[in-house]
C-alpha cells in the first residue's frame, strides 16, 4: 500500500513536469516563414511615368514626371523608402515658381549628389526651335528639396544635332567625368558637363554635342557600367501607344559605337500596356538590380494614366540584360 501511495506522489510530481516540457516545446517551434512583403505594382499611387531611380544613402529615391496634361505638369514630386516597399511621397520639391523661365511641361528629372548639393536635371516648356525652354539645373541642400533655379536659363535652350532638349540623363563616368545624354525627336546627344553644372566641356575634337544616335532610339536615354562594359538603355515606340519599350547596347566607351542588343522591356497585354522609360538601381556591392519605368494599367486609355513600377532585371553569364517580366507583384524588400 505505501508503495503504491509513493509511486502515485511520484506520478503526480512528474506528470506537470512532462506536460510542461511538452508545451514548453510546443512553443519554441518556428512558426512558418510568413511570405516576404512585397511593393505590388505601382509602387505608389498616383499617374507618374518617367522615373529617375537613385540611392542616396541608406534609402531609395524615385523622382518621376507628374503625369498631367502638359500645363497641369507644372511641378515634381519625389518618394522614398528604406525597402522598395513603404514609400514616402515629397510633394511639389521643384515648381514653375522657382523656375521662371519654366512654365509647363516639367519632366523627366534627373537627379545627382555632388559633394554636399543635390542636383535635379528636368526638361521643361516641351520646346521646339525657336521657343524659350529645354534642359535646365535646379539644387538643393537636402534629396527632398526644394530645389531652386541655379541658372536662371535653360542649360540647353537650342536644337543639336535634330535632338529636341528633353529626357536628361546624367552619368558618371569611372574617371569621374559627368556627362549628359538627352534628346526626343529620335535622336541622343552626349555633352561633357562643367564640374559646376554651370555649362559644357569641350570635346578633344571641339565639338560640344555629340550624336550618339543608335538603331531604333526614340527617347528616353540612360547608362551605367557593369563588368567593365557601359550599358546604353533607351525608349522605343511612341509613349502614347501601347508598343512604348526599352531596349539596349553594350560598348566599351561611353561614346559607343552603339549597336542595339534588342529590346528587354516591352507591354505584357494580361498586365499592362506601354512599359517604358525607366531607369535602373544596382544594390551597392552586389549583382543585384531593378528596373524601374512607368506603365499604362489596362483600363486605362488616357495617355497620361500611368503609373511607376519595378522589376527585377537580370544579366546571362555573357552580360546580356534578359527579358524583364513586367508583374503585378512587383519586388520583395530589400533594405540597404
């Protein structure tokens, strides 16, 4: 009888300890891995096309058109993110008002950080020969702005080379060298920038505009390097169709000669129409890079309803960029 009494104690004092070793168990099991958040696509809202993308820091910044009827396109906003994913919108950081010679059609803005000064390169006026307008410089202190005038005049007023001054890309080449592309009318010019923005540096030949014109270029210009080569991106079509896209080629220098790769960015009709104009983001110290462009949802059809995506974009071991599969998902977050 005491024995049975004990061992009955005994279960009652490891029972609650085995149950509670159970539990405890239970609990510090891993819980499924949620899904990755991602940014869908837009990436905010609003109708915004020709988006500047850059990494200032430790955030993301993208400064698109205000897609608006060109006397509505009279000022800029800008967003940024820690992740691709929560956006913060920057309203109106340059206008008409601190631009005087400005009074429409404000686009497709460019944006630098040299030394301790934000620079912002937009087009503005929709100029043909003749009319006051093109490519002008604004600066600020901070990426948000504001940004003010730093001319007062347009940096490029005048027709080159039959390139209308719009669709300004600003680079830096790896001898520190800042050139400009720009040009609509289907045609690219290249310039050598001042280090002060102020004007243009002369070519070793004299000349101040360069063509470098490829197959097929429409507007919309962009280059970065990658393995030692430089990447030329453009638009194709026209921004108003559904057929507006994005092709490429590779060189060895800046000036080219550039022979078109083929097209890597185009409409998917089951997700949207008129992908183009873009620009592209490479996570620092890595192979990793996005491309970001606008587009037209298909229940839009009014030319200036569109919006800002991103994408994934890929290179094959020879260096090629692939085909981009323009989603709906759009990408996971990613901090810097």
């Amino acid at each position: 009888m005491k024995n049975l009494l004990l061992l009955t104690v005994l279960l009652g004092l490891l029972l609650p300890q085995a149950l509670l070793a159970q539990t405890t168990k239970t609990a510090v099991k891993p819980k499924p891995t949620a899904a990755a958040a991602q940014s869908g696509n837009p990436i905010f809202p609003g109708w915004y096309a020709d988006p500047e993308a850059i990494i200032f820091g430790k955030q993301y910044w993208v400064y698109p058109t205000y897609s608006a009827p060109y006397n509505q396109q009279v000022l800029m906003d800008a967003f940024s993110s820690p992740d691709l994913v929560h956006w913060t919108k920057h309203p109106r950081i340059v206008d008409t008002a601190s631009v005087k010679w400005a009074k429409r059609a404000m686009w497709a803005p460019s944006v630098i950080k040299k030394d301790s000064k934000y620079f912002l390169f937009f087009g503005a006026n929709d100029v043909h020969e003749g009319e006051i307008g093109g490519i002008g410089v604004a600066v600020a202190d901070r990426p948000e702005g504001p940004f003010k005038d730093l001319l007062g005049k347009p940096l490029v007023g005048n027709i080159h080379n039959g390139a209308q001054p719009i669709d300004q890309f600003v680079f830096q080449d790896k001898d520190g060298q800042y050139y400009l592309l720009y040009g609509g009318w289907s045609h690219c010019n290249m310039a050598r920038l001042k280090p002060d923005f102020t004007g243009f540096l002369p070519f070793p030949d004299g000349s101040t505009f360069k063509e470098i014109t490829p197959q097929n270029y429409v507007e919309g210009p962009l280059m970065f390097q990658r393995g030692g080569k430089y990447y030329f991106m453009w638009s194709e079509g026209g921004w108003t169709g559904p057929n507006y896209s994005v092709a490429y080629a590779v060189a060895d220098s800046p000036l080219g000669p550039w022979q078109r790769a083929g097209r890597i960015l185009q409409q998917d009709p089951k997700v949207a129409t008129g992908a183009g104009h873009h620009s592209v983001l490479q996570v620092p110290g890595t192979d990793e890079w996005y491309i970001v462009y606008h587009r037209r949802p298909l229940t839009e059809t009014d030319q200036n309803h569109r919006v800002t995506c991103i994408d994934r974009m890929y290179f094959d071991a020879q260096g090629r960029i692939q085909p981009v599969k323009i989603t709906e998902e759009g990408v996971a977050a990613r901090k810097l």
